[in-house]
C-alpha cells in the first residue's frame, strides 16, 4: 500500500486524467524507494495490465478523456457495477518475455536496462507454480515447464554459480540445474537476489518432479498426479518423469476425474456476478465458471510475438474471427499473448487466455464440444498440431491434417513435386554427416539444410563448404536417424517469388503473385517484397500460376496457402508450401483490397463463396513491404541477411511506382535519404559490376561524396566513376572507415560480402556493418535492394527533388 499511496499522490498532484505509468526502484531490505520514471499515457505494460485485470485501461482513458466520469462507466466484466473500482483478483498472473537471441552471432546474452525481448506471454493460474509452467511452455513451446536444458546440464557447479549472478535469457533453465543440483534456497538467493518466496516455490516444482521419478505409470498414486498438476505440470512432463507416454497420462487423469475447470476473470474475485466470456482453466479449483452449450468453432491464435510470428498471424486470426461472428457461427478464441486484438475479449464469444498445445487445445475442444478447429490462421504453431489433433479426433476445418503433413513434411511435399512433375532444387533427406557429405560433394556446394516444421527459417542454413556443413549439423540439428534433414542444393542469383493464394476443395479462388527485392538466400520475412510484380516475364507468371493450381489441386487445399519459388532464367522451381495464412497476408489483402482471410475463413466452414476477380496488370499502384530490425539494441550482433529470418516488424507504402514506393517504404522503416557521403565496400565481382551505373549517379546525379573501401575503389576508378578512398578498419593507415563514420562524414553505407559464407569470425565486413548500426547510420547489404534504393533516389529528386512525398489515403488507391 505504501507504493499504492505514493502513485495516488502523484496522480492528483499531477492532475492526470486517464492511463499514467509510475515506475519505482525499491529496495527490498529497508522499504526504501524512489520514483524513476511517470508517463503519463498509456505504457507498454497496460496492454497486460488490461489483460490480467480485465479492466480494460485504454477504453477508460479514452472516455475519460472525452469528459466522462469513472461512476458513469460501467464495468466491462460485471456489466453492472461502475468503472469506479480497483480489480480484485483470486488467480495469479506471470508475464515472461520472449527472446530470440540465438539467431544472432556475437550478440551478448545478458539483459539489462536496454530492451532485447521481442515478445512476451501471459498465463493465469491460481497459484505461482501453475502459472509460471504454463508461462514458460507458452514463452518457448519446445519447453516442457521450469526444466533445465542442454547448456546449464553441461555446465559445473562453478559455472552455474557465476551464471546465476547474471541475468540472461537462460537463468530459468539455470535455476532449475541448480536446484536439481539440490542448491538450498538461502545460497540461490545470495547468488541472484531473487525473492525467497518465489525460489521456494519453484523449488517446490522440482521437488515434485523428483517425487514423480520415484513411479511408474501404474504405482502413481493420484494425490501424487492432481498436486503435479496443480503446480502447473504438463501431461507431456509428467508421462517423461514415469517413463510412459502422454495418451497414457491423459488416459489416467481421465479416468479418474482429474480434469482442469474452467474459470471466469472477473476483476472482482468472485465478489460479484461476472458475465464475461474471459475465461482460463485451472487445476486448483472445484466447478466452472460457465456452461457449454454453445458448441463454438475453435480458432487458435500466433502465441507469443517472435522472429517469424507477429502481429501479421493475429490480423489473420481477428479477421477469421469477425468472419465466424458475422457468418452467425459462436467462435472461440485460444491465445496467450497479452500484446494482440485477438486477446480481446470482446473480439469473439469466448476467449481463452491459455496455451496452444495439444493437451490444452483437446481439454477446450471436449469441455466445449467444439464444432471444429481452424489451425491455418495462427502460425506454425497451430499447424504443427494438426497430426495430434486430427489422431485424437479433433474435427480440423480447412485442408486435412494428412495433406497439412505432406507439405509441413520437407521429404513427403518433395516426392508430391516429382510425382506431378513441379521442378525443384535437387534434395535428398539424409540421417548422418558422412551421408550429408557425400551428398553436397555430389551436386556442388553452396547447399540448403533444412529440418522439417520449421517458422522463420529456423535451424536453416546455406553450407558453402565441408566444414561449414560438419559445424552446422553437429551444433544445430544434432542429425540423426530420428531426425534426419533434407538438404537441397541453393541456386545462387535467383529470383524468389512468393504467392498467396486462398483454395476450395483444391480450386484456387483467389491469388497473389509478389516478387522479392533481393535474391533468393535472404530469407522471405527479412525480402523486400514488391506487388504486384515489377520485373518478372510474362511467362514466369504463368508458370508460377500453372503450378500453384497443380499443387492446390494435388493436396486438395481449402482455406489459406503460401507457395514460394526460385526463378531463374526464365525457369521456376519450387521451394516449399505452407498450408497456413502466411506472414504477408495482411499485406497483400491490403494491396489488391480483398480479405483474403474472410475468403478463407468462408471456405473452411462451408459457406458458399464468390471470388474477387484480380487483374494484376490493370493495378496502377505499387506496394513495397519492407523489414524492420532491431540490430541497434541487439549489441554486437552481426546486421547481415541470411535464409534465418532476423527482423522484427515490417512496414507497407505504396506509390505510383515502384521507386516512389520504395523510398517510401524505406523511409517508413527508418532509412535516411543520404545528403552528404556514401560509403561503398562491395566484395563479389558480379555485384561491384552491377552497382558501377548506381555509383555513377550518386556522384553525377545526386550529388553526394562518395567514398569506397580499397578494391571497390580501385574498381570503380578504373571505370570513370569517382570516388574517395577509406581504409577499412583493421588497417591502422588514414584516411580511415571508422574515423568518418564517428565524425558523421557518411550517411549510408553500403557492405556487400565476399562470401554467404559466415564462420563467426570477425572480420573487416562485420566491424563496418556494426559501426554503421551502432552510429545510427543507414546500412544496406544486399546488392539488389542497393541498386534500387540509389535508382529510386536519383528518380525521385529528377523528378521532384527529395522531401516533396505524394500522400494519399488508402481508399483513394487506384480510383
């Protein structure tokens, strides 16, 4: 209360009215405290404010901000009390943010006062240890709840001592080590200053745990298994500690009752009649909160925010939604993430704030008697359920789990290509090195390593050489014959074309066909991607239709698809189908002005359906979708591009053209149009040729310096174009890169490597890259996207000199 009392006084001292956010520093051994920061708005911790109250902060504000009154509001929740109260809550709710630091080389780990996470979940339990397992399964599926990992089992007891005096994106799994090392509370709390009440009751979970170890499935007595899962563990946990497998865990709790409830939050603790659709299960209680007869279609949402899975899947899944609510269908929604509109509850007519896992989804779908699941508007996680699911009799809406399999399944969709005669880059599937080895000799290197069910390229990489390889499969995929991989060859100076497509009983109704910027190797989520098409051949295009109605046709696709492939010479090959919404769904919906998730949704649940007829050349606008990183607080990572995705937003212009476009777009993601010097340090051959015509207009037309790094220099001089030469960093002669660029001299740089190739090491290209990041100065590493930017540049101040951007609404597009 002491805090409470303070945040009031400064509240009315300040005269706020609406959201204000007070951020304290207290110290834990003598009560004493300080003020660090007070925004008054809305912060970024009242979206989960609003999601763990249910009093939803923004909607207040606003009306309070229109002259409203609290006792005039009424509570969203009760609908019959007034605004005018503080939430009361009986449930307990633990936030865990979402990194996705090892996509980056030479990043640091550790966390401080600057901002690395990407994401974040929130779960609901009634006590601690039920909501932090559930937290840390929703944070990173692949975790079973509060378990140690690989790296913190290999570390001593002295390495685990000094990690736990830091905070890192791993502490959870290190605390769990040590406690399974029987660390006693009082030394953990010397090492990391951690509360004792919480260490207690996470090692609690590990005690329970070791109990666990002590029985096999049929000796487990069933206190033993309902305390396991009242402290929050998983069926897949607790079927690992007895040696048995999941079913047969499900099987027992079922057979005996043990089944979670369903409960209401309700801001008031039970204190009053709740009429809310916002609901979480839970083991620690005695009866539901609601009754089930409304039979709603399931829709699971994207989980957490991460590298590959953001704000694009929830428009997909608040738009399938909307659709089933206007289609007269009661849809229920299933997510986590306090961030998104899909967690909303007035967004569907009943809302789930629980995990997205089989053994959460099926608990939903049988408590509700659910008329069926739509996966394909959440991401991969939903996709990846499908098999499960559909085998424990889940009625999937859309394209069967099977064909969902045979194209998730890099072997399976590979054998369907050769058998309707689609062209793709030569593969196999392999279960050890030497076999992988043998295979890459065979067809030349650079390869493609790609695992199966993988979001946003993860464990993807292109291999330029043995070693390379070796390193990769030892550390990355851990291959094996249980989990072999396939490995393609990488067609090098390809174009990558995308296409968005929506099916009906394996008809396309509707598509898009979108080009990449770069070349094929940098990965779809970090391409620029332009749409309609500039620059393909009337022939590509049909090709790339032909094939995507045969392979719509072949996997009898309903409801939404993605298909990428490579074009080179005039040739297209397949690289995989994702039998989901995409991440640019959003994007191209807006582009040509057709949802093409209500399309989509209309066919997953039988509703007749009338395409929108799309004539891509009749379009007299370009959109230009453009990436968004975060390299600026990701301290020592390397900025380059690579088939692992590494941005973390996206923006969308559009223009006349594509060169308005672009520049637009670029300046949208923070790019600043040079007004002094470019700096150029190109590597390949092939890319200093394609780039002299540009480095002459810099020069001769846009009239900045341009300076380039040794043989850039030396090979653009000997072609007329000139240039000012800077040495690179790790040579100590002047004049010099780092010198320039410290003193603001440069305003863009330009870094094309020699080699895809990345060993790790640091080398001259990563200190320039990094220096450019770190100065805050525009940084482009692909030569493609480098060309256009400089040609959009010298466009547009012929046209109409920089500064002078055409702005028009959305709707006012192509009329």
């Amino acid at each position: 209360h002491m805090l409470r009392t303070t945040a009031l006084k400064v509240v009315r001292h300040l005269g706020i009215v609406g959201e204000c956010n007070i951020q304290y520093a207290l110290d834990p051994d003598s009560q004493d405290y300080c003020i660090i920061e007070v925004n008054p708005r809305l912060s970024r911790s009242s979206a989960l404010a609003s999601k763990a109250t249910g009093y939803p902060l923004a909607a207040v504000a606003a009306k309070l901000a229109l002259g409203k009154t609290l006792p005039e509001l009424r509570n969203a929740v009760t609908r019959k009390t007034t605004a005018c109260f503080e939430p009361s809550l009986d449930y307990v709710v633990v936030k865990i943010p979402r990194w996705d630091l090892q996509k980056f080389t030479h990043v640091g780990k550790l966390l401080g006062s600057s901002m690395k996470s990407i994401g974040e979940v929130m779960s609901i339990g009634r006590t601690f240890p039920e909501a932090m397992q559930k937290a840390i399964r929703m944070a990173n599926p692949s975790c079973e709840g509060f378990e140690t990992n690989k790296d913190a089992m290999a570390m001593t007891d002295d390495e685990i001592e000094q990690h736990l005096t830091e905070a890192s994106d791993q502490r959870v799994h290190i605390l769990a080590e040590a406690f399974n090392r029987r660390f006693d509370v009082q030394k953990v709390h010397e090492l990391t200053r951690i509360n004792h009440w919480f260490l207690l009751k996470l090692m609690t979970i590990t005690d329970t745990r070791i109990t666990l170890d002590k029985f096999t499935i049929n000796q487990l007595p069933l206190p033993t298994l309902l305390f396991a899962k009242q402290n929050g563990f998983s069926d897949l946990q607790i079927s690992r500690a007895l040696g048995a497998e999941m079913h047969e865990v499900r099987e027992l709790r079922l057979k005996h009752k043990i089944a979670p409830f369903v409960k209401q939050v309700d801001t008031l603790a039970a204190e009053f009649p709740a009429s809310t659709n916002y609901l979480y299960m839970t083991y620690n209680g005695a009866e539901h909160d609601v009754r089930f007869d409304e039979h709603g279609v399931m829709v699971l949402g994207c989980g957490a925010y991460r590298i590959g899975s953001s704000v694009e899947f929830d428009w997909c899944a608040v738009g399938c939604v909307r659709t089933l609510r206007k289609l007269g269908h009661r849809s229920i929604m299933v997510n986590y993430n306090p961030e998104t509109v899909s967690t909303d509850y007035d967004e569907c007519d009943r809302l789930y704030f629980e995990e997205l896992s089989v053994e959460r989804v099926l608990d939903i779908y049988q408590a509700e008697a659910s008329a069926g699941v739509i996966l394909s508007v959440g991401g991969q996680i939903p996709n990846n359920m499908a098999l499960s699911l559909h085998k424990c009799g889940v009625r999937i809406l859309g394209t069967s789990a099977a064909n969902i399999d045979n194209a998730e399944d890099r072997f399976k969709f590979s054998k369907i290509l050769d058998s309707i005669n689609v062209d793709q880059p030569l593969w196999k599937e392999l279960q050890t090195i030497p076999m992988a080895k043998s295979f890459c000799q065979q067809v030349g290197y650079p390869c493609l390593i790609r695992p199966s069910y993988v979001l946003s390229g993860a464990a993807m990489k292109v291999v330029f050489n043995h070693e390379d390889l070796e390193v990769f499969l030892t550390k990355a995929c851990d291959v094996s014959p249980e989990h072999p991989v396939v490995i393609s060859k990488f067609v090098e100076n390809a174009k990558e074309i995308e296409v968005d497509a929506v099916a009906s009983g394996g008809k396309v109704l509707n598509y898009a066909i979108a080009e990449h910027v770069e070349n094929a190797g940098v990965h779809s989520g970090d391409a620029t991607l332009v749409l309609p098409a500039q620059k393909l051949y009337c022939e590509t295009v049909r090709r790339v239709k032909r094939v995507t109605f045969k392979i719509a046709e072949r996997l009898n696709i309903s409801g939404p698809f993605n298909i990428q492939f490579l074009s080179k010479d005039n040739r297209i090959k397949v690289i995989e189908c994702n039998l989901r919404a995409s991440r640019t769904f959003p994007f191209v919906s807006k582009t040509l002005k057709a949802d093409f998730i209500d399309l989509a949704t209309r066919v997953m649940v039988g509703e007749p359906v009338k395409p929108v007829p799309i004539h891509l050349l009749e379009i007299d606008y370009v959109g230009v979708k453009a990436p968004m990183f975060s390299f600026t607080r990701l301290v020592g990572a390397d900025p380059i591009l690579g088939v692992e995705m590494a941005s973390t937003g996206e923006v969308a212009t559009f223009g006349d053209s594509r060169h308005e476009a672009i520049l637009t777009s670029m300046r949208s993601a923070g790019f600043k149009v040079p007004e002094k010097a470019v700096f150029l340090c190109i590597g390949p051959l092939s890319a200093k040729l394609d780039f002299v015509d540009h480095a002459r207009n810099l020069t001769e037309k846009d009239g900045l310096e341009v300076y380039a790094s040794k043989g850039t220099h030396e090979f653009l001089s000997a072609r007329g174009v000139h240039t000012k030469l800077l040495h690179k960093p790790s040579i100590s002669l002047k004049p010099n890169f780092e010198d320039y660029i410290k003193e603001g001299k440069i305003d863009l740089v330009v870094n094309v490597r020699d080699s895809a190739a990345d060993s790790g090491s640091v080398s001259d290209g990563y200190s320039i890259r990094r220096s450019a990041v770190d100065n805050g100065i525009p940084l482009l590493t692909d030569i493609k996207l480098a060309g256009l930017v400089v040609a959009a540049m010298t466009v547009e101040k012929e046209r109409s000199g920089f500064g002078k951007i055409k702005v028009r609404a959305w709707d006012e597009l192509g009329s």
